[in-house]
C-alpha cells in the first residue's frame, strides 16, 4: 500500500502521498476546510481572513493522493498556470471570479473568491446510487427544486458558454461536478473550467478528459473535431441531468415543457451534423422553446 502523510492547518486534517510545506499560505489567514480528494493533482484551500473575507486556493505541486498518471505534481503546475488565462478571459457572473495567482516554492496557486453553496456531483461523499437517492445529496436536493429554478440555471450555463465560444473557446472536461448550487440563494456558479481551450482542435487522445456521462462521441473518437458541435452535446447533455432523467433522456424522464425537451434531444444527437450549429444556435433554439411553453 502506498504510504500517506496526514498534514494539518488550523485544525484541518488532509492526506498527502509526501511531505510538503504549506507555510506560503499562512498569511491569507485561517484555513477552515480543504479538498484533497480531486483527481487533477490539485489541492484546495477554503480560507477565511481577519475581516471575514472568504477565499478559495486552488494549488499545485503537492503529491495529492488521487491524482492519475497524467496529473503528476510538474503536469498539475504547467496545467494550472495555463489556466489563469482562460479565468481571466471567460470573467462572467456565472463563472468563480479569479483574483489572485502566484508561484511558490514548490509549485503555484490561484486565489478564487469563495462560493457558498454544494457541488452537484460529489463524488466521494455521495457516491452513485447515494447521489441520487440520498435526500441528503446536493444533486437529489436540486432535482427537487421547482423546474422554474432548475430551468433558470441551466439557462445561466447556456449564457456562460455563449460567451465561451463568442470569446473563441471550447469546453473541455464539463460536467455537474464543474457546478455549485446555493439553494439559498438560488444561484449557480461555473468552477474548474482548467482545461477549455482557445480555438476549436482534434481529438488527439482518443477518450478525452470528462465524465461519459456528458461527453459526445467525438469525445471518444482518435481524430474527430472538437468544436462548437461538440459543446452543443455537453449543453444538450447537461439540460437531461439537470431537467431529466440524465442518461434516460426519454420524455417520460423529463420536467418541463416539451418544446424545451425537442430542444435538448437535437442537441445530444449523436450525429453532429444534426444538432445545432452553435451553442448560440442553440440558446436561440432553447429562449423560442421558453416563449411557446408560456
């Protein structure tokens, strides 16, 4: 078995596959929470200061105890150094806001805003079938929302990755565990968009990065283009997991109206020259759907 090191700040317990110094991150102020079960090869800080003031610190270069092959400690750093700059030019209300990025020592951090609220997928507390069983699961508290609600955050992600690919860039890696709900507030915020890349690009790897569960088929496909089209399966494919029966995209599965539904199954067919063009196209698609469901 390989061997762990449990570490501690401010009374917080974490796991680490070696020894790392932390001591960069003592003047932010008091560490309240942190994530250590990502498979990126990051680590998370929630981090409270003196006057209140939340942060989130992504970081890497700490041997983090789930992280692949493909996300060793140098890997994590290069991945999330590139990062800063899509942070900095998808900023959108919908989007964690970036304030702050640094190398240490070791390795190198981003300092977000902090987000109340409960990631839709997570994974190693609520496991499947927990996740969508267990009345206590964010995502099972979310599916018993009113559709209106759970209709208004699927239109804030349309909106987001409109401007994702106005600005010229393609989403990679997209899945409910890039979303957190504030049921309070009944708010979503997009996190952890890492991995979008500028420009449209070919499928270089085969099985690319991201749960199957919202990935098209040229996210599986040696040499397919990832593009727009293939945003539009990810947007059509989110809209069944959060209005639908996510997988069973049959309408007995689905909430809202059937004009929204037509909408939402072009956009996952599996065929890209059948679905919408755009993400654009299909934001039009989805605000003509709303308008006749009145």
């Amino acid at each position: 078995m390989t061997d762990q090191f449990q570490l501690e700040m401010d009374g917080v317990s974490f796991v680490l596959l070696e020894p790392h110094s932390f001591e960069w991150l003592r003047p932010f102020g008091n560490v309240f929470r942190v994530f250590d079960q990502q498979d990126s090869g990051n680590l998370s800080f929630g981090i409270v200061q003196q006057d209140g003031h939340r942060l989130f610190v992504k970081y890497a270069g700490a041997s983090t105890i789930h992280a692949s092959s493909t996300n060793s400690p140098p890997e994590a750093i290069r991945n999330l150094k590139s990062s800063v700059s899509i942070y900095e030019n998808l900023a959108h209300d919908t989007l964690i806001r970036l304030t702050n990025h640094f190398a240490t020592d070791q390795g190198y951090a981003c300092v977000f805003d902090w987000v109340d609220g409960e990631g839709l997928h997570p994974h190693w507390s609520f496991p499947p079938p927990a996740k969508y069983e267990d009345p206590r699961s964010p995502y099972y508290r979310f599916k018993q929302l009113p559709v209106k609600a759970r209709i208004q955050a699927m239109e804030q992600i349309l909106d987001f990755h409109m401007e994702v690919e106005r600005k010229g860039y393609v989403a990679v890696d997209f899945y409910d565990g890039s979303l957190i709900y504030d049921f309070e507030q009944n708010k979503i915020k997009v996190c952890d968009i890492d991995l979008y890349n500028k420009g449209s690009f070919t499928n270089t790897i085969g099985r690319m990065w991201g749960s199957s569960r919202f990935m098209s088929p040229e996210e599986f496909e040696l040499g397919a283009p990832i593009d727009g089209i293939t945003n539009v399966f990810n947007m059509g494919a989110m809209a069944f997991s959060l209005l639908g029966g996510e997988k069973d995209r049959s309408y007995a599965r689905w909430d809202a109206e059937r004009a929204l539904y037509e909408v939402a199954v072009r956009a996952v067919d599996p065929d890209r020259v059948r679905r919408y063009a755009s993400v654009a196209d299909l934001g039009e698609a989805w605000k003509l759907a709303m308008k006749q469901g009145l």
